[in-house]
C-alpha cells in the first residue's frame, strides 16, 4: 500500500476496538477515517496471538482486534482482551462491538427491532453487564446472582452522556456514516439469500414471534405461521435506533424463548440484550458494550441480520468515539477484581512491566512503571506516564 500511514510509537493509539465477529471486524475497517501500518516500534508480546489492524478514525487512534474464528463466549473475548493489553498496557479506553439478541417487549415500551442498537448503561445496581450463568442455586430452586461486573470508565459513561443529550436534539449520525461506509465499499451492500450484505433485511424478515410459538421448516421463517407474529407499529424510517440499559452476557448461545424468559427472571433486571462476550471483559479492560441485534433469543434465529447488525453496532460506536476527548481523564481501570475470571491468571502472567516513554519527539527507552503485586487489585498508570499517553505527539511518517 503506497503512502502508508505509520505513526512513530504504539503508546500513539488511545483506543482499543474488539470485534466479536470477522463481520464486526469488516465494518470497524470499513469505517476507519484512515488505515495505517504497524507503528514503528511495536513489540508483540510472545504471548500475544492476536491479529491486529490499526488505523484512525476522526481524532482517535485505533488498534482492531477479533475473537479467533470459529470461537465466542466469555472466556474467548478475555483472552483477546489480555492479549492486547500484553502488547498496549497503555490502552485505558475500550470498545466491545459485536451482535446480540434484542429482547423486545413492544407491550412494555421496549420495542427494540433488528439491526437497533443496545448499548451498556450502568442502573445504579449494576455496571451495565450482568452475568447471567453465575447463580448461586437457593431452596425452592431460587437462584441469586452472585456477580457484580465493573461499569464502563468515566470518560466514555461522559461520552455516553452526551451523545444521549444530542440525540435528543438531532438524529443519530449513524444512518450518515452507513451510506458513507457503503460508498467507499459498495461490495458491502451486496446482498443474496445466501450470503447477506451489511445492509438492511427488509421488514418483512423482522419477525418478532409469540414468545410461546417454535420455528417450523427451514432456516428462514417461510414457513412459520404469520399469525403468530406480534404485530408493531411502523416506524417512520428503517433507520435504526439507540437503546441505552443492562445487557445480559453468557456462555450460552440462546435460541429457545423459554430460556431466554428464565434468564430474564433470574437476574431479575429488565435488560434489553442477551449476549456472550461482555462478562468476560467487563473486569480486566476498560471499556463500553455496544451491541447490534441480529435476533430475538429464539428458535427463529438465524445469520440473516448478522452483517448488518455488525455494522450498525460499529456506526454507533465510531459516533460515541466524537464524543471522548483525545486529551481527557487519564483515568484507567487497568485491572481487575481477578478473583471472579477462570482466565485471570493468564491475564496477570502477560502483563509487561514496560511501556514507551517518548521525549522531544524522538523514542527512548522504554521504562519500568509499576508490577502487578497483587493479583485481586486494580492497577491505575502513574500519573507521569497516563499524562504522557493521553498527551504524547501525534507525528507519524509517510512511507511508500
């Protein structure tokens, strides 16, 4: 690629971007302002086995990173997530973005639609994630929810306070950066029964079922019974919308509406996404859920929605980032309540104890911060050093 961006360091990107699907990946790139190269300078650490893409968008300095193919659930997204702080300890600002299951309730005033976005919202009992596998089974088969996940850092939960105060005076900028995306890269709007494209399904394959009536047939709901479709009012646009609250996160794929109601009552929070990669991170990095929905949790689920859903999620988040100051809070929830994760141990054992220092515009040597000395703290950067990450320059080379 000729006229490549490279920035001088990796402590020059702020913002570290997971990807729960390769088409969640596809879109993050796709929306990128500016694609650049490996940063000068950029060490991967031997336990590291991610695969990164790096590039800019709007002010921000962005590092990609996905899931491996073929897997999902908690332990997977912490996995990616350590990695990624193995090699950039200096993240303190993150991005989950992926799809989820829209639990929908129109009767309640809850009338999410596919391809809307959800996005974690603390509650003032909650962080924003529950998890909803962890119980501790009582008499008379009760169950109580025995976790309790860390809210989202201040400078995005500020982020996220505004762009809800905005939207109230404007409309959503996600539409506008859609058909940008789409013009840029008009393969992504092509669209077949068998592969889908990163655009809209059509209303007539948004189909909210009767939470008491299964799936008959093939893949799609052709042969599904149309009269047990809950009937919604019409929107005015298929654009989608916003919806700001608990997300519910697990190790368990569901397609089953009964289970999804015994969920819902379980952790007993009236959440508006089911999903499986949240819990996983919610301790260990420091960072925001941002959720399209691409089903509804039951037995008609199917991929038809998955890249579109992708996308908007990713719109979204591309949006918020306008909103986090580039010189901000030096805030960083680093680590970690690390009693609660089965892979809190790998986390611990692949933090480096070194970061880039950068003087007068020129790399130095990297310097020893602080160790980790104990396992069920959280580690915050020396002010010294987050002031330099948050403020360091910005200059890069041009390299053909």
């Amino acid at each position: 690629m000729s006229n490549q961006v490279i920035l001088d360091s990796p402590g020059l990107y702020n913002i570290g971007w997971i990807a729960s699907l390769p088409t969640g990946r596809a879109s993050a790139t796709a929306l990128l302002d500016e694609r650049h190269g490996e940063p000068h300078g950029f060490s991967q650490h031997p336990c590291d086995t991610n695969s990164y893409t790096w590039g800019r968008m709007g002010k921000h300095n962005i590092v990609i990173a996905s899931l491996e193919a073929g897997t999902s659930g908690t332990t997977s997204a912490a996995t990616t997530a350590s990695n990624m702080l193995s090699s950039l300890p200096h993240i303190k600002t993150g991005l989950l973005v992926g799809t989820g299951a829209g639990v929908a309730r129109p009767d309640s005033g809850i009338d999410i639609r596919l391809g809307d976005v959800v996005v974690s919202k603390p509650d003032g009992s909650t962080g924003g994630v529950v998890q909803y596998d962890l119980m501790k089974a009582k008499l008379n088969s009760a169950r109580e929810r025995k976790d309790f996940l860390n809210k989202p850092p201040s400078v995005l939960l500020h982020a996220l306070a505004n762009i809800q105060a905005e939207h109230h005076i404007a409309e959503s900028e996600v539409p506008e950066l859609l058909e940008k995306m789409w013009a840029a890269n008009p393969g992504m709007k092509k669209s077949t029964r068998a592969v889908p494209g990163f655009v809209h399904q059509g209303l007539e394959n948004d189909l909210l079922f009767k939470a008491e009536y299964s799936h008959v047939g093939s893949q799609y709901c052709c042969k599904c019974d149309q009269t047990e479709v809950i009937q919604r009012d019409m929107r005015d646009s298929t654009d989608p919308e916003i919806h700001y609250g608990i997300i519910a996160s697990g190790n368990t794929m569901i397609k089953d509406s009964a289970v999804r109601e015994r969920i819902l009552q379980d952790i007993g929070q009236e959440c508006l996404c089911i999903e499986m990669e949240a819990a996983g991170v919610m301790n260990h990095f420091p960072c925001i859920i941002i959720k399209g929905i691409c089903n509804y949790a039951d037995s008609h689920k199917n991929d038809r929605w998955q890249p579109y859903a992708s996308a908007t999620a990713a719109a979204f988040a591309k949006e918020l980032l306008r909103y986090v100051p580039r010189q901000g809070p030096i805030e960083t929830q680093k680590v970690i309540n690390a009693s609660n994760s089965p892979t809190s141990s790998l986390f611990i054992s692949r933090w480096p104890t070194m970061v880039y220092n950068k003087t007068s515009n020129s790399r130095e040597e990297a310097q020893d911060i602080r160790r980790i000395k104990d396992n069920a703290s959280r580690n915050v950067l020396d002010g010294e050093t987050s002031e330099y990450l948050y403020h360091g320059e910005s200059s890069y080379a041009r390299v053909k």
